[in-house]
C-alpha cells in the first residue's frame, strides 16, 4: 500500500512539473510575440494622422506623391531645403491614414484637402498586353469597404528621425507603392511584386511642423 501510495505521489509530481514547463513555454513564446509586436508597432503615431510621403530623388531633391484632380496619382520633385507647409499649400500632397477596424496593420489613404478622395489600386494593359497595376484614386463619400481601396503598412527602421513605410496592396498582397510609371503616366506610381517589403521602396513620412521638407 505504501508502495502504491509513493507511485501515486511520484506522478502527481511528474504531472505538476509538466504543466509548470509547459505554461513556462507559453508565457515565454507569447512574451517574444508581444516583445515582436510592440517593436513593430511602436511608431509613436495616433491615428489617423497625415503626411507628405517622399523618397531620396538625389542629394538635394525628393521624390514626392500628390493628386492633381485626375484618376491617378503622380510623382513629384522638389528640394530638400523647400518649405513643407508651402508645397502643401501648393498641391494635394498630404496625405491620410485610418486604420481599418478589426485588421492588423490595414489603412485607408486618402487626400487631407479633399477628403472624398480615397487611394485605390487599379489594373491596365500595357501595350505589349503586360499587366499593370497602378495607383489611382475613387471618389466617395463614405469610408470605403473595397479591398482595392486598403493599404498594409509595413513600418522600417526610421531615417533621420523620420517613420518610414513600405506601401503594400491588400487586393494585391506581395505588390508594393513604387515610383514606376504606366501606360496613363511616365510619372505615375504602380505596385509592383516583391518577396519582401524590405526590399520594396522605403517612403519617408513628414509632416509640415518643420521649417523645411526634411525638417
């Protein structure tokens, strides 16, 4: 009976330490997740919130995205040392961003200065019967509900103190904001396929707060 009682024992203590290991794992894996996630996510943003999005043109110029009322998106150039707050004031170049509710990293672009206007991303032909996927936009009063019209933000290390992003397509996952021309415009942006969004172009993110676009 003693000998029974002592077996008994020993496995209620082999099972204790099983269930001590096995939550010690758990807790460990979700600790890295959430350790992950924070670092992925701790961009210091409330949204939504708005921005000029630009690129390295050269040592004294960027790259930048703006609407002029058409159907699609265009690239812009302007020097580095130009006034943020006047080119805003210039054109429609600033830009914002709302998180879809109940997805992760999913937002809806649209223009800060006509807010009926939303991002979206359509299809061509070029002439050589290739496909085409470009960056255009949809008028509408209401947030919109098509996938065409949702963006992945994809956040990279900062540069210059700025947050950075690659812009990925939600309808067209794998295909990144480039500025790559189409058949509607050589100054137009498309998205175009890449395995990871490192290797994808990085747009800076600026706001009008500094004396000049890379305040």
């Amino acid at each position: 009976m003693r000998n029974k009682t002592f077996l008994n024992f020993q496995n209620v203590v082999r099972l204790l330490l099983v269930s001590i290991v096995t939550a010690a794992g758990i807790f460990t894996l979700s600790s890295c997740k959430k350790d992950k996630d924070d670092t992925t996510l701790d961009t210091g943003i409330s949204w939504p919130s708005a921005w000029v999005l630009v690129t390295e043109r050269d040592n004294e110029n960027y790259n930048y995205i703006y609407s002029n009322g058409s159907q699609i998106l265009y690239k812009g150039g302007v020097p580095k040392s130009y006034s943020i707050k006047s080119l805003i004031e210039e054109k429609d170049c600033y830009f914002q961003f709302s998180p879809v509710a109940g997805s992760d990293n999913v937002f809806t672009i649209r223009s800060y200065q006509n807010q009926n206007i939303w991002w979206g991303v359509y299809k061509t032909t070029s002439p050589f019967g290739a496909e085409e996927w470009y960056l255009g936009v949809d008028e509408d009063d209401d947030v919109p509900s098509d996938e065409n019209l949702r963006f992945i933000l994809h956040f990279m290390p900062k540069q210059d103190g700025k947050n950075m992003i690659a812009i990925e397509s939600s309808s067209r996952r794998g295909h990144y904001l480039e500025f790559l021309g189409h058949t509607f415009s050589g100054n137009g942006l498309s998205f175009v396929e890449h395995d990871a969004p490192e290797n994808a172009t990085h747009f800076k993110m600026l706001k009008p707060e500094g004396a000049d676009i890379g305040g």
